[in-house]
C-alpha cells in the first residue's frame, strides 16, 4: 500500500457534536462545506444525521447538490454562497436553502423560483458575505412575507473571547434582526464557547465537530498513518534532500515516507513537524516534497510500517503551529491520494 491511511474516527465525531449541542441554547447545526473540512461531507452528515441533525450549511450549492444526495429528503441544507446566476436549477432539484447575501439575490431568488424557502445573511460587521443594514432594511418586509427558514451573521474574531468585535456584532445583529419570526443563528464554534447570549436558535458549528480549536475539549478525530518506503544510513557530512536544507552532523537513520505537499503535508512543515511511533517521536530532516517526506528515525529503537504525522499525540492545531497556519487549513488540505477508513461509519 504505497498511499497514507487517513482514519476518520466518526463516533469521536458525534460525541464532538453532541458537546456542543448540549452546550447551545437551541437547535444545533453542523457545517460541512470544503467536503465536510476534508472528513468527507457524505460519511459525516450521514452520521450527524443519526445523531439528530436537521440543518447542514454548506458553502456552494454544487456542494449541496452532493450533500442531498448523502442524505437524502428530509435535512434543511442551507448554502452561504446564496442564490448565484446559474444555481436556480442545483437550488430547485436539490431542494436546497440558499442564504440570500444581498437584494440582488434576493430579487434573482424570487423571480427564479417563487415560493421555494431561502434564509437571509446579515451583514453585523465582518463584511464579508450578507446584507448591510440598508439593504435589509428595504427588503425586509418582501422577506419575511415568503418562505424565510433562517436569518444569520457571522462573528469574525469568536476565536479571541476578548476581541470587542463580539459585543459589537452582538449589538448589530440583534438591532438588525429584532421581531424577525424565523428562527435566527449567529454562533460558530468560537461563538458557542462565548456563551448563550450569543447562540440566539440554531448554532452552526463546523471546525469543533472535526477536532479543532477554539474548542478545546474536543476529541482528536482524524489520524494520518504514512507507510515508510524505505529507510537508509546517513554519514556525517551528508545531506538529505532538495535545497540540502539538512546535513547529517553525526551518523543518522532517515526513513522515506510517502506523502508530500502535493497530500497537504505543506512545504513550510519541513525540517520541523513531528512524527510518532509507538516507541517515540522524530522529525522531519530535509524539505518536504511532493510525495515524499524524510524523517530522521535515528532514536527510535524500530522503524515501524508506519509513521503518524496526524493523531492523539500531534493534533490538527499542534501541526498547523509548526506549519504556520491554522488547523482549518490542515484538514481541507488533507489529500485526495489517502485511503480512507472511516470508524463508527
Ligand atoms: C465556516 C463557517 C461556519 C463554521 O465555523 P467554525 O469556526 O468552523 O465552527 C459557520 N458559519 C459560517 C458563515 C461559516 O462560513
């Protein structure tokens, strides 16, 4: 098996989401856009479904298009992009719920398909996707005439319990969707953790459910095994790989794996991410290629069939520091070339 072993622990998964479903005041959602945060967007609503789901975001409506066919009539699925030229006949097969971001939208929507339900986004201060203040307000009253299941905004800065951006979001969004009737959703991961007053009807968490900070009870649900291919002595003074970014000081044991940045496993990683056997830690020695990685196994007392660059002891967010990004983008970077197992499916 030339390929790494992604296993997706999806009962670590639901217990992930059933936390933070206790922890929101109501009805709590689950996002699964960018193919479920790379987890696969089937096998994770399929299982969140079970556990009691009922409203899915997604970012485009191709993505929902895909989604309802996992999971079937029944789910709302809500997609953020909104109603863009093109989607009517993807939002009216799929039955798919799309969050109108401006009046544009709105009016493109209505003329399309009269009477199919659309949710509003609301623009309270990030403004990145939703309608100003303005524009909700000269619409508003057309809106919530129709099939309006949803009306939502976005915090930009959750993540930072502190940032004054909240409490500002927090006012606007309230002011803007005060005596609305349909249920309203403000909270992601990072707004569930700030607290009720900030959950309002529906909360949408997605990065928390796969194992990632802000949420930091969450249980680890991604492991990345990668096979070793083989493994050679290296003399001092020699290098190891290209740029010769590593020169053996003393005489060291590198083992080659299969997976490079072509997998996700991103170049700035190299000569610093962290692997595990069951006998140790090593680290990468030399640049990270396209499909391979070098390690230095020098202290490990075996080289095992494998190597863990992902799991219980080095977790999506641990990685993402050495990498200099973040753990979202660890896990919709995870490569399409993985074989992947899917536990509790
Ligand atoms: C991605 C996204 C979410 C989920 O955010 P997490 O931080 O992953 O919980 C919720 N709402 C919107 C609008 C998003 O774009």
């Amino acid at each position: 098996m030339g390929t790494g072993i992604l296993t997706i622990d999806l009962d670590a998964l639901a217990a992930n989401w059933r936390d933070l479903a206790r922890r929101s005041r109501g009805e709590t959602g689950a996002v699964v856009k960018a193919n479920g945060y790379g987890c696969g967007a089937a096998e994770v609503a399929t299982r969140l479904a079970r556990e009691g789901a009922r409203r899915f975001f997604v970012a485009t409506s191709e993505e929902g298009a895909a989604l309802r066919g996992a999971l079937g009539a029944g789910p709302e699925i809500n997609v953020f992009s909104g109603h863009m030229a093109g989607d009517t006949a993807l939002i009216r097969d799929h039955a798919l719920t799309p969050m109108l971001n401006s009046p544009e939208q709105a009016a493109r929507h209505r003329a399309a398909l009269p009477g199919h339900p659309y949710g509003v986004q609301l623009d309270s201060g990030m403004n990145r996707l939703g309608m100003e203040a303005p524009d909700w307000a000269a619409t508003r009253a057309d809106l919530e005439a129709g099939p309006l299941t949803l009306v939502m905004s976005h915090l930009a800065c959750a993540d930072d319990p502190a940032h004054p951006m909240n409490a500002a979001q927090l006012r606007a969004f309230t002011a803007m969707s005060a005596g609305v009737t349909a249920p309203r959703s403000f909270a992601a991961t990072g707004g569930i953790l700030l607290g009720p007053d900030y959950h309002f009807d529906v909360t949408r968490p997605g990065v928390g459910i796969y194992g990632g900070q802000p949420f930091a009870d969450a249980r680890p649900v991604v492991r990345l095994s990668l096979p070793v291919v083989q493994v050679r002595d290296v003399a001092p003074g020699e290098i190891v790989g290209y740029s010769a970014t590593f020169t053996a000081d003393t005489p060291r044991r590198i083992a080659t794996l299969s997976a490079g940045y072509a997998d996700g496993l991103i170049r700035y990683m190299s000569n610093a991410a962290y692997l595990s056997a069951p006998h140790g830690k090593c680290r990468l020695a030399g640049r990270v290629s396209m499909d391979l990685l070098t390690v230095d196994v020098t202290d490990l007392p075996a080289v095992p069939d494998h190597l863990d660059i992902l799991g219980p002891d080095q977790t999506v967010d641990q990685l993402a520091e050495v990498a200099g990004t973040i753990g979202y983008e660890i896990l919709t970077s995870l490569g399409r070339r993985y074989q992947r197992l899917y536990l509790g499916a």
